[in-house]
C-alpha cells in the first residue's frame, strides 16, 4: 500500500518505521530538519509533491493544532478513493470534517508516547479505534495496532473523548497540581523522584497537545471529582479524624484493585 504520513515528529517518524518494511511510505513534512533521520521512505517538503505518489492512505500525525490545516492543504492532490486517517488524542471538530468529506476515513488514538512508552515493547499499552470509521481503515489500523501488541477497543467519537477525559485529564492534571506546589528536596525519597519523573516527562510534551487534552469538553466533571476528593481529605487531616482516614484509604484500595 501506499503511504503518505503528514509530519515528522515523534509519532509520525514511529509510524514511518514501523510501516516503511512492508509499504511504501512517503513523508510530509515543510520544515527540512525534521527529515534528516527518516529512512527507507520518500520525503517531501510540498504538498503538490503529494499528487505523482497517489497515497491510497493518509496517517495525519502533524501536531493536533495543525491537524485539520494539514488535511486541508493534501486534500486536492489526493485520490478520490485515499482513506484519511488521524490519531489525535482528541476528536474535537474531526468527526463533523470527516462527515463533510466523501472520501472514506479511519480516526485511532494509540494510547502511549515516546515520552513514556517503551517502542520496544507496547504489550501493556492501548489504541483506540473509532467506530464511526470504514471498514477498511479499522481492519488495516486493527492489523497494525495488533502486531505491535497493543490492546485495541473501540468507541464512537463521543466515547473516546468521554474516555480521554478520565484516563488522561486526571492524571494530567494531578501532575500539574504536584509540580505546580512542588518545592526543591535535596534529599527527595523515591516517592517524590516517581513524581518528579512523571511530572519532567508530561512537561516535555507540547503546550497545545496538554492544553488541548485538558480542554476536552468532558475534562471539567472529572476535575470536580478530585476538588471534592481533596476537600474531603483536607477535612480528615485538619480534624486528625483516624476513622475517617482509615475508612479513605480502604476506599482508595479498593479503587486500584
């Protein structure tokens, strides 16, 4: 098959690796430097280059601020018949594009980073499949997230977001929270190094991507949940109630059984 991945950053360089030994693979990227360790792959700068490969499919993996711009700018050099795929981490405003468009399309979230996934090994990671999607774009992302052994679900677009609102805006925004408070330790325990490490790595991502993660419309509700939490710890601490707190921490256990 064909190829065209728009972007040549962490995500869009693992998929151009990962797909160039059994596709044919072209990357699109407009700033030069980020294409100096692809491989095995055909680089381009220009969309109008798009148009002489004919890509049967389109993985868009530029930054989620650009991700609907970047399919504008491909889309006339495209084949009528080309599937359009995403794999932004939020669907906000790509279903109602999609929907507007008579070309088939497939929309994936895998659920794991360079920043803190293994590549090596992504047992123990996911992808999301969007339901709404054709069927021949969910049985080639399915075979792909499969051999590299990741869990695959599926879910609408109102799923997905609802998902990604508890299993990333929680701990997201508990990162920020930390780091936020966060003061120097000379002698940190192994507890706050945990912390400081998970906080360095979140911080290492793009601004828009956090932002826009955070900005989900579901995030507020699960964001209530944890400013009701910690009232209610604040609560135990300050009246020292040990039944109380005894009874939190069971609560807790039995959340992460």
């Amino acid at each position: 098959m064909r190829i065209l991945i728009l972007g040549a950053g962490k995500m869009g360089s693992f998929f151009a690796d990962v797909l160039s030994f059994d596709h044919e693979v072209a990357v699109l990227e407009t700033d030069p430097q980020r294409l100096r360790f692809t491989y095995n792959t055909q680089r381009m700068s220009d969309p109008a280059e798009v148009e002489a490969f004919a890509p049967e499919l389109v993985i868009n993996a530029v930054t989620l601020k650009y991700t609907i711009e970047a399919f504008h700018k491909v889309l006339p050099y495209l084949p009528e018949t080309c599937i359009l795929s995403d794999i932004a981490s939020v669907k906000t405003g790509l279903e109602e594009f999609y929907k507007e468009r008579t070309r088939p399309y497939v929309s994936t979230h895998p659920m794991f980073g360079p920043t803190f996934a293994s590549l090596n090994d992504l047992s123990t990671q996911s992808a999301i499949i969007i339901s709404e999607s054709s069927h021949l774009g969910k049985v080639f992302f399915r075979d792909l997230y499969h051999r590299l052994k990741l869990n695959v679900f599926e879910y609408s677009f109102r799923e997905h977001d609802e998902t990604i609102a508890y299993s990333l805006s929680i701990p997201f925004a508990s990162t920020l929270v930390f780091a936020a408070v966060m003061k120097h330790q000379d002698a940190p325990g192994t507890t706050f190094k945990r912390h400081m490490s998970i906080a360095q790595g979140l911080l290492s991502e793009d601004d828009f991507l956090l932002s826009e993660i955070l900005f989900n419309p579901y995030t507020p509700e699960q964001l209530v949940k944890i400013r009701e939490k910690l009232k209610e710890l604040l609560a135990i601490i300050e009246n020292k109630d040990s039944v109380a707190m005894n009874n939190f921490l069971t609560d807790v256990r039995d959340n992460i059984k």
